[in-house]
C-alpha cells in the first residue's frame, strides 16, 4: 500500500510540475505560427501568464490581411487532461452582419482527453445563449440556441429540432 501512495504522489508532483513549468507563451507562439501560415494573423496588446492560464488582452485577428475580429480577453487554462479558452466581448467587422451576429458578450471551448474527437461550446450574445458541440473526427458543428432572441440574420441558417433552434454545418 505504501508503494502505491509513493507512486501515485510521484506521478501526482510529475503532472503538477509539467502543468505548472509547462512553455504556455512558447505554446501559443507555436499556434499563432500554424495560424499565420494559413493566413490568419493575430496581434495582442498584453500576455500574461497564470500556474495553469494563459491570458491574451485586446487581441485582433487578421483574415488574408483583413481586420475582421476583435476580442477584449482571451484566457486558456489547461490541466492537460483537462483544456478550455474563455473568449469575452468578441466583436466581428460591421461586413459580416449579413451572415452572423456581430457580438458576442461570451464563448467558451473545452475539450476532455477521454473524449478526444469533440470539443464542447457554450456561449452568449445579442441573439441568446448557445451550446453545442464540435466533431473533429466527422467534421460537423452543431449549435443548440438554448434562449434566442433578437436573432436577425442568423434566423435565416438556423433549423427547428427536438430543443428548438440550431445550427449545424461541415467543415
């Protein structure tokens, strides 16, 4: 028995360590260079690190050289086993209001390890409150409007179902 308190602690410090001394701002640089080789450029005002956080300030992406997205805070948190991104007052450009709403007060993603092909999305705008989820593996997104009003022309692309609207597409 004492051997396996030994071990598990050992393996409990290991996993605290490498959380804790994990490169987070190396990490996000990494993303940032996959991204830009698809275009998309990000440019942040302030980062800042937690033990387990990493938070971006006053973010803007580019798209091919276009500034279509500005969000006030991102922050990514991850145990490892465990990994989300909290997005706050997401702003798309006036252009895009024809296809999708242009606020979004709040978006959270998270993804478990025992569930690696899905990644979980809930948020809230000026249109209502979300949820759904992404399949990486089919390659399909499905968003459930929990609560929606004032929902423009995003109404146009939603669908009727068992919990009332959503929106599902391939990618």
């Amino acid at each position: 028995m004492q051997m396996v308190k030994k071990a598990l602690m050992i393996l409990f410090t290991v996993w605290f360590a490498f959380v804790l001394f994990m490169p987070k701002r190396n990490l996000y640089y990494k993303v940032e260079q996959e991204l830009s080789s698809q275009g998309i450029k990000i440019n942040e005002a302030k980062i800042s690190e937690g033990m387990f956080t990493l938070d971006i300030d006053k973010a803007v992406i580019y798209i091919k050289g276009i500034d279509l997205i500005h969000v006030k805070q991102v922050s990514f948190f991850s145990l490892l086993f465990y990994s989300s991104i909290s997005l706050e007052e997401v702003v798309l450009d006036e252009s895009l209001s024809s296809m999708a709403p242009t606020r979004l007060e709040t978006a959270t993603l998270s993804h478990v390890i025992w569930s690696p092909g899905h990644i979980s999305v809930s948020g809230k705008g000026d249109f209502g409150i979300f949820e759904g989820d992404i399949d990486l593996v089919q390659r399909k997104v499905h968003l459930d409007f929990i609560e929606s009003s004032k929902l423009g022309a995003l109404k146009h692309q939603l669908k009727e179902g068992k919990k009332g609207l959503y929106y599902e597409t391939s990618f």
